[in-house]
C-alpha cells in the first residue's frame, strides 16, 4: 500500500526567533493545514520560497521571501530542487503526494511531480482562503 504523504505551503506569517519549520510559521491557514497532516497522512514536508522542501523539525530563520517574486526560471529550478529533495526522501513509486498549497506553488511543483514519476492530489483545489479554513476546521474535528 502506498504511502499518503503530504506536501504543505509554508506562511508568510512567521514567529519572530528562529525555530522548527512546524513551529516557524504560524497563520492559521498553515496551523489548520499542520493538523490535518498529523492526523491522515503517514508523514508530511513543507515547501517555502527560500528553502525549497523542507522537515518539520528543520531549524529555520524568519526570513521575507516570495515566489511571486521569481522568475519563470527561478520558479522552474525551485520546483526541480524540491521534487530532487523530496526524492531523497521517498521514492515516487512508495507513496501518492497530497499537495496544500496555492497555485503560484503548484503551477512548477505539479509539472515536476509529473516528470518524476509520482502520483499526486490537490484536495483543496480551487477552494478560497475563507473555504480552505473552513474546510480544515471541518476535517480537524473529524480525526481518523
């Protein structure tokens, strides 16, 4: 049986002292999302502009970084290096990726997912901020 991994956004919101990605970013959209992925994934990674994948108990400065900022190339090598990393991690044929996160994200992850070979789910595809929320706390409440 393949292994449910999810792949999350990381926030702009952030603590203001350096500390473990799962403790650095601190919105409630990236709160929400955290939970969700304790309770029905067998493991989870996060993806953030400045580094790429990212564990949870990596160690992490607050920093002010935005894809929106990068170029179509810089958005392109950013996917590659994340999808390389998350490679080393799990290889494509052991697990199906959940992926949370926005479309300026998933625009360059998902054609790299594609390339590499895994199997991949945008559950919250298409839903706004607002519905995104609410359907956390809906799923949160539930736990499986």
């Amino acid at each position: 049986m393949k292994r449910k991994i999810g792949l999350l956004a990381t926030a702009r919101k952030k603590a203001s002292t350096p500390s473990a990605a799962i403790d650095l970013y601190i919105s409630p959209l990236f709160v929400k999302s955290v939970q969700y992925a304790q309770n029905h994934y067998d493991d989870f990674f996060f993806f953030s502009a400045k580094e790429g994948l990212v564990t949870k108990d990596q160690y992490i400065e607050p920093y002010n970084v935005s894809i929106k900022n990068f170029t179509t190339s810089e958005k392109r090598e950013w996917a590659h290096h994340v999808i390389q990393d998350l490679e080393q991690n799990i290889k494509p044929s052991q697990c199906k990726i959940y992926i949370h996160g926005g479309w300026v994200y998933r625009e360059f992850l998902q054609p790299a997912l594609e390339r590499a070979g895994f199997q991949f789910e945008v559950p919250l595809e298409g839903y706004s901020i607002g519905n995104q929320l609410k359907w956390y706390d809906e799923q949160n409440q539930v736990k499986k």
